[in-house]
C-alpha cells in the first residue's frame, strides 16, 4: 500500500514500505510539524528550494539516514557542501530512479540559494504520479505540465502573500487536471491564514475533481 503522509507546511512523506521519499522536511520550528526530524526515516529527501520552510531539516534528516537528496544543481551543492549524499538536477529534467522517475518542474519563486532557481517535483512513484508544486505563483505552462504527466495527486500551495492563493489554485487544478488535489502551504502562520474547506468546495464545484484536505499528521492512502 502506497501511502502519503502530510506533516504539516510543505512536507509530506510518501512511502510504499521499502521506499520512503520526504518532500520540504521543514520540521524543527514549523508550529504545525507532525514529526521530529529525528524520527524520519526515509531514502531521498526532494527540498524544492532554500527558503527554511522547505529545506527544513533536509541536511540533518539526509545525513543520519544517508538518504540521497535531489533537487537543483544550487541545492546539491549547497547540501553536498554539508556531507549530504545528493542527485542533482535541473528544471526540465527527468531521471529514473529505483521508485519510478523524478521530474523536475518550473516553480515561479526565490531559490534562497546564490544563483538558483526554485523547483516543483513530479514524482512517479511505483505508477502514481505526484506532483509537489514547491512555492510558486501560478504559471500558464501548469496546463503543459498537465499534458506531459498524468497527475495523480497535486499538492498545491494555496496560503497567498508567498504564493499561489485559493482562487489563482483553482486556475492551476483546471490546467493541472490531477485525480486529487491535496492543499498546502497554509494556516502555519497567520499570514497564510486561508480555509481549505472554501477551496475545496470550490474545486469541487467548478472541477468536479477530489480535494482531500489533511490535517498534519495524516495519512492518505494512496489509489
Ligand atoms: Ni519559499
Ligand atoms: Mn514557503
């Protein structure tokens, strides 16, 4: 059984038993973590940028478990810098790994990293497609993002003033086209305050399309 766990901000753990994959590991500090960075296990870290609400705990969390974290050129470097293990990559691209595949996609955001450039994740674990939109505006080419990949699951920040917000979300679920929407980046401070039930009636009504709303600490399992 494939599962999804979301811990709260951006980070999620995806796992299917052997293999567990942690996106944005901001968990020391984060108000609303549903884990300590101790705890994690897990085999690849994917940190979407360098801003401390995304890359978290990555290198703590990487280095005692010896996982391979794999993100942009700028954040392996500045993660290998720190001993991690690292798989770079780069906007655009796409690599097979021994759960599936990782693309990596555009993200419209500060990288928090000299030189770099924030990034969202499709991930094809074991043939289901999910895809971690990062920190990110909404952008046109969500649509062609929508063509190349059969989303399964979109994460989406919905918190506004950093991102994304619910109304501009919807735009991105209607060119996405996921099976299921799962919200983020929101109600950790009251900056992000939003109400993802509002978001998700409004997907709902106007898509048709699931938004499963997790609470931190839950887990969905994966269809
Ligand atoms: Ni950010
Ligand atoms: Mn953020």
């Amino acid at each position: 059984m494939k599962t999804l766990k979301y811990l709260g901000h951006s980070c999620f753990l995806l796992s299917d038993g052997r293999t567990s994959i942690i996106f944005d590991p901001f968990l020391t500090d984060n108000p609303n973590a549903a884990a300590a960075a101790a705890d994690i296990d897990c085999q690849y870290v994917l940190p979407s940028h360098a801003h401390n609400d995304h890359l978290g705990d990555t290198v703590k969390i990487a280095k005692r478990t010896g996982a391979t974290v794999v993100s942009t050129a700028e954040m392996s470097g500045l993660c290998g810098g720190q001993g991690c293990k690292t798989h770079a990559m780069h906007l655009g691209g796409k690599r097979a790994f021994d759960f599936g595949y990782v693309r990596l996609t555009l993200a419209f955001h500060g990288a928090g990293v000299p030189g770099g450039h924030a990034c969202g994740f499709v991930v094809n674990f074991g043939g289901t497609t999910v895809y971690h939109a990062g920190d990110t505006s909404l952008f046109g080419d969500m649509a062609l993002l929508g063509r190349l990949e059969k989303i399964d699951y979109a994460l989406l920040p919905i918190g506004d003033n950093f991102t994304m917000g619910p109304a501009d979300a919807v735009e991105a679920v209607a060119m996405l086209k996921p099976r299921f929407v799962v919200p983020m980046h929101y109600n950790t401070w009251p900056v992000i305050a939003q109400n993802p039930e509002d978001f998700k009636r409004d997907v709902e009504e106007r898509l048709g399309i699931p938004v499963l709303v997790l609470k931190p600490g839950a887990t969905q399992d994966l269809a």
